[in-house]
C-alpha cells in the first residue's frame, strides 16, 4: 500500500518551481531594484537596459506582470504622455499592475503657498534637476489628472493611490 505523502514532501517541489514574474522599473536612474529589469535613458551601475522610453518598449503584448514608473512619467511632453502611458500598459498582462509615482503639482504649490519647503527646492521639483538631459520635466500632474491619463491608457482600475510627501502613487490594473 502506498503511504499517504505528509504535507513537508510536497515543499521541494513547490521550492524548485521556477515562477518567474516579469517586472521593470522603468527610468530606475540609481533606483536600482533586485529582481525587476532596470530600464534608463542614461547607462550607469545596475541599469540592465538601456531605452528611450519615448520609444514602444522592447517587450511583447501582455507579457509583462508588473511595471514600476518612479518620477519618470513627467519627464515627458503632454502630447506624447498618452501614447507612452498606452505602450507601458500594452505590454502589461491582463491583472498586471502599473505602479505610477508623480510630483503631485498641487502639493507642491500648497508647501509653496505656506512656506513649507525652500522655494528653489519646489520651483526643482516643478521642473526638474535640470543636471542632465534625461532630468527635465514637461508636464506636471494632480491625482485626478494621472487616474484619468491611466484609465485612458488601458488601466481597468485604479486599485490604490496615496501621497508620499510632494508625490502622488498610483497603481492601476489592466
Ligand atoms: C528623477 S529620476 C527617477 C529615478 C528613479 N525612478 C527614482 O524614483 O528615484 C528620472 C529618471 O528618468 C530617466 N529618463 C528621463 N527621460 C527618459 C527617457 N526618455 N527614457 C528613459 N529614461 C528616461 C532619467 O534618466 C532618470 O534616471
């Protein structure tokens, strides 16, 4: 007669089975994360791929399971936000999930507006560093106009959104 096999057998095969998600971290600069295809305009430490993300991104229709998009989408002229915003949610399978991360412009005027951070400071995250070419903003964001652009891009929901300091998060499903 066979033994019934205990629970713990079951654990070494469950470990050795390769679930591998795909996730990128798109315009990562030094943000350079474990586990996710570091993707930048500017080649440095860490940075696996090198893109222009105003180009369609090097990936498959629906054969990605997670994008990060950390103060990179303002980096972008308002006419070409949509079409890029559409290509990072293209590549997305369906319940795949888009991390979003912008200076939230009215946060930033309010602290502006009551002294709470150096004006230079907030004027820079307004416009960017300015230090490179890859560090200029062209286009500013409230949470209502980032939820509206990612809905517009394909994104189903909006599962969750925060603030983090001056910044808005938001996550969207496709
Ligand atoms: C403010 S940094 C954000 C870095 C990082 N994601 C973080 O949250 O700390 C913006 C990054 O976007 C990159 N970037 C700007 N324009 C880009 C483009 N057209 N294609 C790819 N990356 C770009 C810049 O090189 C820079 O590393």
């Amino acid at each position: 007669m066979r033994s019934i096999r205990h629970s713990a057998d079951l654990r070494p095969t469950y470990e050795s089975a390769k679930i591998t998600m795909v996730k990128l971290n798109l315009g990562c600069g030094s943000d350079i994360k474990e586990g996710f295809v570091n993707i930048d305009l500017i080649k440095q430490q860490g940075v696996d791929v090198v893109h222009d993300l105003s180009k369609s991104l090097p990936y498959e229709s629906g054969s990605v399971d997670f994008i990060l998009a950390s103060d990179v989408l303002e980096h972008f002229p308002k006419a070409k936000c949509h079409g890029i915003l559409k290509d990072w949610v293209r590549v997305l399978r369906s319940g795949g999930q888009i991390h979003v991360r912008v200076p939230n412009i009215e946060l930033i005027c309010e602290k502006l507006y009551k002294n709470i951070l150096p004006d230079d400071i907030l004027i820079e995250l307004i416009y960017g560093g300015q230090n490179n070419h890859g560090n200029f903003h062209y286009n500013a964001f409230t949470k209502a106009t980032l939820t509206a652009a990612m809905r517009g891009a394909g994104c189903s929901e909006i599962a969750r959104i925060w603030d983090s300091d001056h910044n808005s998060n938001l996550i969207g499903v496709k």
